[in-house]
C-alpha cells in the first residue's frame, strides 16, 4: 500500500534527482511524503505545480516552497567551456541521467536535450567550467528523465557486476597458476 503511494507521489515528482529536496533523489523523497516524513513543499524543479498535485493527491493544504531547498526556476542546463574543460571526467559520474559524453583527456560536452539541470556535475569540475544556461525545451519531462535515470542505475549495476566478475576470473586464474607444478 505505501509502496504503490511512493509510486504515485514519485509520478508527480519532475526526475531531475537533484536532492535538492534533501533526499538521495525523487524516489527516496516519494518515499518519505507517503510514510509522513517530510512535507510537499522541498522541491524547487517541481515548484507550485508539484506542490498542488501532491496537495491534491494526498488531500492535504498547498503549502509554499520551502526556500531552503532552493527556487523556482525555469529549465536551465549545463553547458561546458571545451576551451577550458582539462578532460579530467570528475563530472561524468555525478549526473544522473548520463547527460555528459567525455572520456578522461578528452573534452567533455552536455547534450542539452538530455540534461536535466539538477547542477551535480558542477562542484566537481577542478576548473569551473561548466555553468547553467536557459534550456532548449520549455519544461522538463519527468517520463524521458526517469527513464534516463533508470538506465543510469542499470549500467552502474551492469559495470559492477562485470568488474566483481573480472576480478574473480583473476583470481581464478593467479590460483590456477600458483597450482600449477
Ligand atoms: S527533482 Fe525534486 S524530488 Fe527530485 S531530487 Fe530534485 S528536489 Fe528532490
Ligand atoms: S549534465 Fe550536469 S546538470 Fe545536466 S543532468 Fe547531468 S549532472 Fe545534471
Ligand atoms: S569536470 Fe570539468 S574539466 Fe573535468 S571533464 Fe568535466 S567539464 Fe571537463
């Protein structure tokens, strides 16, 4: 029961998993409306529109965004200086959507129509030389954006499969070595 109102309460949360809201991404603050942990109003991306659906889905008052978690703001994405980026790839793994197509030494860009301005690439950047512009779209689209995210998850699990699986046929193979005569 409580699983399927994080599922509808995550339905009306906008994907950016920006943890703006003070949780690990929309998911996890789904989870904490639907047991009664935190209230409706910490999401800056969703701002008022967010804020009446869950209203409205819960029954309970439209409250105003809590300024701590940040403002309302239209859509806004990253953008890379390439004439600054040093290729050092720290922004690659904090985005959650897999917005930003780079290999270490090489430059690093944002493909905008992916980006969902969630700024977790910034402060990881040694040289500052990615910064938010105006988006490309009007809105954000929450469907497109989990649907990013949950193949962002997907490969992580995939990658740590497969080095947990390499390191394992190593050792299988330093063990059939040392038995060797
Ligand atoms: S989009 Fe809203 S719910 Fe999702 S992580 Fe950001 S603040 Fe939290
Ligand atoms: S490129 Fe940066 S701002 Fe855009 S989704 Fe990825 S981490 Fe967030
Ligand atoms: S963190 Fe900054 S310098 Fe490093 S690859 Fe990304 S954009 Fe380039």
């Amino acid at each position: 029961m409580a699983a399927a109102l994080e599922t509808h309460i995550d339905a009306l949360l906008p994907q950016t998993q920006c943890t703006r809201c003070g949780y690990a991404g929309c998911l996890p603050y789904a989870g904490a409306i639907a047991r009664r942990e935190a209230p409706i109003n910490r999401c800056p991306p969703g701002g008022r529109a967010t804020i009446e659906a869950l209203a409205a889905l819960l029954g309970v008052p439209v409250l105003p965004l809590d300024p701590a978690c940040g403002r309302e703001e239209p859509p806004r994405v990253a953008f890379i200086d390439e004439a600054r980026c040093i290729g050092c790839a720290r922004c690659l793994a904090p985005c959650p959507v897999d917005a930003i197509v780079g290999a270490a030494r090489f430059v690093h860009t944002v493909i905008a129509e992916r980006c969902t301005g969630c700024e977790l690439c910034l402060p990881p950047c040694p040289v500052d030389c990615i910064e938010l512009r105006a988006a490309p779209f009007a809105a954000l689209d929450p469907a497109a954006n989990r649907r990013r995210h949950e193949a962002h998850q997907a490969r992580l699990v995939r990658e740590a499969r497969e080095r947990a699986a390499a390191i394992e046929a190593q050792k299988a193979s330093l063990r059939a070595g040392g038995e060797s005569p």
